[in-house]
C-alpha cells in the first residue's frame, strides 16, 4: 500500500507518519505545500525521511495559492463571520488538490491528514478529495480508535518520538498552537482556550509573527496606492506585482503599521465554538481597498446581490465546498460583478488602522455634475423627488390609515 501524507513536520505529523508505515505496511510519501510557512520549511526534506517516508515531495504553491485562491476568495468578499478572513481554509482545497495529484502521479491507493477529528480541516480535506478523487481512500489517524488509545496525549506522542528517535521539537507543556501561510498566521489551543484570556497583552507580544502591536507601530501614517484591473489588485505604488507580489508586499506594509490582528470567537462547521487569534495585514489592507474599488464602480443593485451571497460563499469556503458546484457557479456571478472594478485606491495606514486617502476609476459610476449640491443642472431633477417619495410612501400611509381604523375610539 502507498499513501500520501499531508506533512507539516510537527508532531502530530511526524508521529502519523511512522504510525502509518507501521500499521499500515505502507509507503508513506510525505508531501508539503509551500503557501508561504516561510522558516518553518527548512530542514524538512531530512526530518521526512529521518522519521520514515520513502520520500518528502515539496512543491512552492505560492503563487498558484495567490492567484487561483486568495484573489477569487477577495473578488467575491468573503470574510467569515464578518470578521474572519479565511486563511486557513482557503489553503486547504489547494493542498487537498496537489495531494490528488501526487497521489495519481505515484499510483498511490490512499491519502492521509493529521487534522483532528474537532477540527474543520478534516471536513475540508476530505471534501475537496470527494470532489477530485472518490476513488481513493482518505486515512484520518486521529478519528481511529487505534491511534488515540496509543496517543491519549502529547506526552505519549513525545515518548514516543524520543523511543523511535523521530525528530521533532515539542514539549509536554504548548501554550498555543500555530498555523502559518501566505495570508495569515491562526493562532489556537493552550493558553488562547479561555476566551477571557487577553492575547494582545505585553507577556503575548512574542506570539506574533507578522505584525507589531499598534501601540508600538509608527507615530507617523504611511500612505500606498493599490492599483486594481477588474477585480484583482495588479500594482502597489505604481509597480504592477504578480498576485503573490502583491500579497508579500501588502504583508510587510500591514504589518510594519499593526494591521490585520484580529480575537474571535467563531462557529466551527462539526458545531463548537473555538477561539482564534489571527494575524492577516495584507489580507485585511486587500480586503478594504477592493471594497472602496467597488463603492465607486460597481452598479447599486449589482453590489448589493453580490453582498447578500457573501454570507453563503464564505460559509462553502469555511465548511470546505471550494470544489463544490455551487462555489463554482457564485464564481462566475463575481467575476461578472467585478468587470468594471478598475482603479487605483489610495490608503493611508496608521497604528492598526486602514483609512481610505482617495479612489479613482476610468469607470467610476460616481458623476460629480449629479452628486453636487449647488445650484447647477444636472440629469437629476429635485422635483422628481416628489413624485418618487410619494410612491414609496403609499404603502406606509395605507398601513397606517389601517391602524388608525382598527384602533378603539
């Protein structure tokens, strides 16, 4: 038997590795996604194949991440809950697709995760495998009643690590646990399960990777041009970026001015809360300029259908359907919307703050002669005011005329 595994190098991978091959008497491939994890790769090749895999297959899927993801995802919006900005879950279809891949590649009979059986991440893997592959076979040590009876705890997990001499650094006492990619850093468990427990105080300033706390960001603002061509930021000040460029750049901005953190207390998809703390300064800078894109471009009523279904794409994206039909078919409705989000955005970013500076559009929809409030002509008439509240008020004034005749003398 051949299986591919989704490996981070951790220990819950490293363990589910050497399980695998053990009870399985399998091969075990491990694969790695680079989306952006940055240090957290290096070595990783070694400790693969030091802890058991036939062989460690890591691709860079950063820029197919950016442009095929993260910018469809911000074409349609999205924002979960109203706050979340869907960093983890929008990795995890790619991950799941270039693990099909593989595994077709290799001949492989299986695939595998290390998500728990709380967590979304199973339901998203194993959602998007359905959709690309059903025929093969999805392994998910952690809902195997074998493998929590031998691995009750952490404790357990590290023995043993240090019995097989698999290589990972952990220890029994974790105050956090941490998950990053080219859009943000989720921070989750240990210390951060008490939901009164205050992550932006000074003993938790270590915790954050990208961004500095707002109160230590600088005294002066610094304003920066987002420049978009239907839908999709194209240039940063001027300079036309690649959708990763855009992403790496905006990163590094936002989180020099402290942008982007943000503390919630979210509905997962198997039906818990979970707190989360989250770093996402390019995403949240992305996010704000495509709106302020849109409030000039895009038709009153068009804008409004494509908010209402933000709701819904979030929901696919967060419970795992990217590859779902209906994801697919809300898709082509946004980029229909977006064919005029053409312009340039100007921000103003200050101690964790984004402040629209200025926007302009060859399609602006805005007119100033009709907007003006002097005296001049314009295609609007005042007038034709009247006749329209008097439309609209009919209803209201029937309703009321109702009331007044059902009400006792």
């Amino acid at each position: 038997m051949k299986i591919i595994l989704a490996y981070s190098g951790g220990l819950d991978t490293s363990i589910i590795l050497r399980w695998l091959k053990e009870n399985y008497q399998a091969e075990v491939i491990a694969f790695c996604a680079d989306i952006g994890q940055e240090e957290e790769l290096t070595g990783l090749q070694e400790k693969a194949l030091r802890s058991g895999a036939s062989k460690c297959i890591i691709n860079d899927l950063r820029e197919e991440f950016a442009r095929d993801f993260i910018f469809p995802m911000f074409q349609a919006g999205a924002i979960y809950e109203g706050q979340y900005f869907l960093g983890t879950s929008i990795a995890r279809p790619l991950i799941a697709k270039r693990m099909v891949e593989i595994a077709r590649a290799e001949k492989a009979d299986a695939i595998a995760h290390g998500a728990t059986g709380k967590g979304n991440d199973q339901v998203r893997f194993e959602l998007a495998a359905a959709a690309l592959a059903p025929e093969l076979e999805v392994i998910a040590p952690w809902r195997d009643e074998r493998f929590r009876k031998q691995f009750p705890g952490r404790a357990e997990m590290i023995a043993f690590a240090q019995k097989n001499k698999i290589p990972v650094e952990a220890s029994a006492e974790k105050p956090y646990s941490m998950d990053r990619n080219l859009l943000h850093i989720s921070y989750e468990s240990g210390v951060l399960e008490d939901p009164w427990f205050d992550a932006s105080s000074p003993e938790m300033r270590s915790m954050y990777k990208l961004s500095v706390a707002p109160e230590d960001a600088p005294d002066e603002p610094e304003y920066v041009d987002l420049g978009f061509d239907a839908g999709d930021c194209a240039a940063v000040n001027g300079k036309k970026l690649s959708p990763l460029g855009v992403l790496q750049m905006l990163n590094k901005l936002g989180g020099k001015h402290g942008i982007g953190r943000v503390d919630i207390v979210e509905n997962r998809f198997v039906g818990m809360k979970s707190r989360g703390v989250y770093e996402t300064p390019g995403g949240a800078i992305l996010h704000f300029a495509h709106r302020q894109m849109e409030s000039l471009t895009m038709d009153r009523e068009v804008m409004h259908l494509r908010d209402s279904l933000i709701p819904k794409y979030s929901g696919l994206v967060y419970n795992g359907f990217w590859f779902s039909p209906e994801r697919e078919a809300l898709q082509a409705l946004v980029i229909e919307t977006q064919r005029d989000v053409t312009g340039v955005v100007r921000l103003k970013l200050y101690k964790g703050n984004i402040i629209v500076a200025g926007r302009k559009s060859p399609k602006s929809l805005y007119d100033p002669e009709i907007a003006t409030m002097e005296g001049r002509a314009s295609a609007y008439d005042q007038s034709d005011a009247t006749g329209f509240i008097r439309l609209n008020a009919l209803r209201l004034k029937l309703r009321a005329a109702l009331r007044r005749s059902r009400s006792p003398v």
